[in-house]
C-alpha cells in the first residue's frame, strides 16, 4: 500500500467559476515539477467541472467538500457518489468539523457516506477532530477516538485502504493558531492506535493521516517532518496558488 503524502486544499465557500480558472492557471505551472506528493483540490459543488477540466492531464485531482449517500431520489440540495465521479472527482472531504458544527453532521451521517463513497470508489478524506472545550475537558482523545470508530464503523480491513483520515482541532481552524507537531503527532498517534486495535497493526500503518488547522508555508515542513503526519489539509493557505504552492513543495 502506498503512502505517499497528501497535500489537499479546501476551499470551502470560497472561488467563482472564473477565480477557479485562474487558480488553476497559475497553480499549475507552480506544482508541474512536483512527485513526492499527491495534490489535491476541494473547490464548492458548482467549481468542480471547471476545476476537473483545468486539472486533466495534471497531477492535481479534485475532491468534493461534502456528499450524500443515497444514489439519487428526493434529497433536494445533496449530491450523490456518482454525481461527483462524473464531474471528475476522485476523493471526497466528509465530516468536516463545519459540518459537525453548523450542518448537523454527525458519526453516524459520515459514516453513511463513507460506506457510500466506499462504494462507489469515490475515495473519503475523513475529518475528525475535538473542540476547545473537548481539549481543554481533557477529553480530546476519547473524542477523536470515538469520531474515528463510529465514522469507520462497520468497515473492512479492505475498506480501509482507501481511506485517509484528517485531524482538525477544532480550536485549530482558522484560527491562525496550529497544533505543534507534537500535538498533532500525539493524536495522530492515538487515531493510528485506535485503527490498530479494530483493523490490525499493518492497516494502521498503511493509513494515511493528514493534519489540518492553520498550516502556512511557514509551519508545513515541521508538521511533515513528523513521522505519523502524512500530509495536510489545508483551508485559508490553499485560496492562493502561490502559498499553496508553496506548501505543496513542503520539501
Ligand atoms: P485552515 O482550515 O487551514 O484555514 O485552518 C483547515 C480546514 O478547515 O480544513
């Protein structure tokens, strides 16, 4: 199994159709030497094709920021696995901690639509993470813990090897206040332990986990020097194609 670092850039609600044409005309060019990492990038539902066009033939995939785990029917506003396959996405953000917080998303919903990506090949970039409260509770762990077995639940050792999970302290998120590395790699740590004990050592190790939270170009390579940080999820620093960029060649 490969474990190649991720750098994925979420865009939120951010970037119109035409400021997503030239984020991808000047991003490009920046990363077109760029081998030692997968470069992905979330852009809002109505972005997709344009971002998917823009990318073709790059190394650049694009990912979705949400999806929903029906294949199709009455479900006004949602949009299903293979609606997003044909828009050109091959990976999928689900259970950001925006949506936990203001969508009503919770372990159970993300992991519908893990199963449902799963299913459809549409590959899931899984966020978990604790709130201030939680942290300062001295409850983060059991939190992240918790978030990591209910949203993977029911999950083959298979299964897993697509999925790539995300860390997102909540207090971390543009906040302009990033974990420390070894914050972050504690609990990247204990989210590798937690999958450990349900799938076994190997499947653990083999699992991607990218750290997300106020990663700049300036704070990157000493999160990406951490053993159990395989890349990042980055939300503000990914708007620019410069600071991207610049994240992306973390080297
Ligand atoms: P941020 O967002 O980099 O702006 O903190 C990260 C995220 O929410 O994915």
């Amino acid at each position: 199994m490969s474990k190649r670092p991720i750098i994925a850039g979420n865009w939120k609600m951010f970037k119109t159709v035409a400021e997503t044409r030239a984020f991808f005309n000047e991003f490009l060019p920046l990363v077109s030497g760029v081998s030692h990492c997968e470069i992905v990038v979330a852009p809002t539902f109505t972005s997709l094709g344009t971002a998917a066009s823009a990318a073709a033939g790059s190394r650049v995939a694009v990912s979705a920021q949400d999806v929903y785990w029906e294949k199709e029917g009455a479900f006004t506003g949602e949009i299903s696995v293979s609606m997003l396959l044909d828009a050109g996405c091959a990976y999928t953000i689900i259970g950001h901690s925006e949506r936990r917080q203001f969508f009503g998303e919770t372990d159970e919903t993300v992991n519908r639509k893990v199963r449902a990506a799963l299913a459809g090949r549409l590959q899931p970039i899984v966020c978990v993470g604790e709130t201030l409260a939680e942290r300062d509770g001295g409850k983060a762990v059991e939190v992240v813990r918790r978030q990591v077995r209910n949203g993977l639940a029911q999950l083959t050792e298979s299964d897993l090897s697509p999925i790539i999970v995300a860390y997102e302290p909540v207090w971390a998120i543009g906040t302009g206040r990033t974990a420390t590395p070894e914050t972050a790699a504690e609990m990247h740590g204990e989210i590798r332990k937690t999958i450990g004990e349900i799938w076994g050592g190997p499947v653990a190790a083999a699992t991607r986990i990218l750290y997300g939270g106020s990663v700049k170009p300036n704070n990157i390579q000493e999160l990406m020097r951490r053993e159990d940080i395989d890349g990042a999820l980055v939300g503000g620093a990914s708007l620019d194609p410069a600071s991207f960029a610049a994240i992306v060649k973390y080297l």
